[in-house]
C-alpha cells in the first residue's frame, strides 16, 4: 500500500506501507519511532491511500490517523503484520528487520472509491471508479 501525507509547511511525503485490515475497516499500520511518517502525522493526522492488485482492484482513500498509545495494541499490530508477510514468499519487510521503538497508528477512511480490474472492458470514456463517504469515525 503506498501512503501520503504533509507534514512541516505542508511539505508532501509518500511511502509504502504494511499494513491490516480490521472488520470495522480499521487501517492498522506502523512505522519505526522518529521516522519522516510519523513526524508528519504529529504535525497533520490526515493521510491518502492507495492499495491495487493487479487485474483485481485498486482501493483508494483517505482519511484520519490516530496514534496508537497503547504498547500492547503495537504489539498486536506487529503480530498481525507479522503474520501477513509470512504468507508471501521472498517478501522482505524492512520495517521488521531494523531494531528500535516502533509506532502503532490506526486509519479510518472517510472517502474511499473504488475501480475494479477484473474486467478487460474498462474505456477510456468512463472513469469506472465508484465512489463513496464512509460514515465512520476512530474509535
């Protein structure tokens, strides 16, 4: 999943992200204390997403982050990701290897859209995104 945010003077950052998915589309993420991303979301908690797998779909969002403060809600989000990446063969997370402090985030989106690749018949006249708000706040 790529990621973007702003963080000092508005100043655009974009990176990739592991992340889980909860069955309340609760985003969970993390990233290494001190990193540019989290020095962004201290300044500005809004953050757009995007997420594609080839001939199936691409996601779309964007949204507001919360920083996780709880050590032990990081260590879930850390046993999931874990857990994910282990079922991909050769995948190699960075953000898993390197020692330090790590920072947990969850993202609830509020406007998503959606284009779906399983059809070779997408033109060129129409956008073929759908496109909604989600009513839904961080909990």
């Amino acid at each position: 999943m790529s990621a973007a945010m702003c963080g000092e003077n508005g100043r655009p950052v974009a990176t990739v992200l592991l992340f889980t998915v909860d069955d309340n589309f609760v985003i969970g993420f993390i990233t290494k204390a001190g990193t540019f991303k989290e020095k962004a979301l201290n300044v500005n908690p809004l953050m757009s997403m995007a997420v594609w797998k080839n001939k199936k779909m691409e996601v779309q969002m964007s949204g507001m982050t919360e920083k996780v403060t709880h050590m032990a809600e990081v260590e879930v989000l850390l046993d999931k990701l874990a857990e994910a990446v282990n079922v991909v063969d050769d995948f190699w997370a960075p953000v898993l290897k390197y020692p330090g402090d790590y920072v947990g985030y969850k993202f609830v989106p509020d406007w998503v859209r959606v284009l779906d690749l399983s059809s070779e018949s997408i033109s060129e006249s129409e956008s073929g995104f759908v496109e909604f708000k989600v009513e839904k706040k961080l909990l």
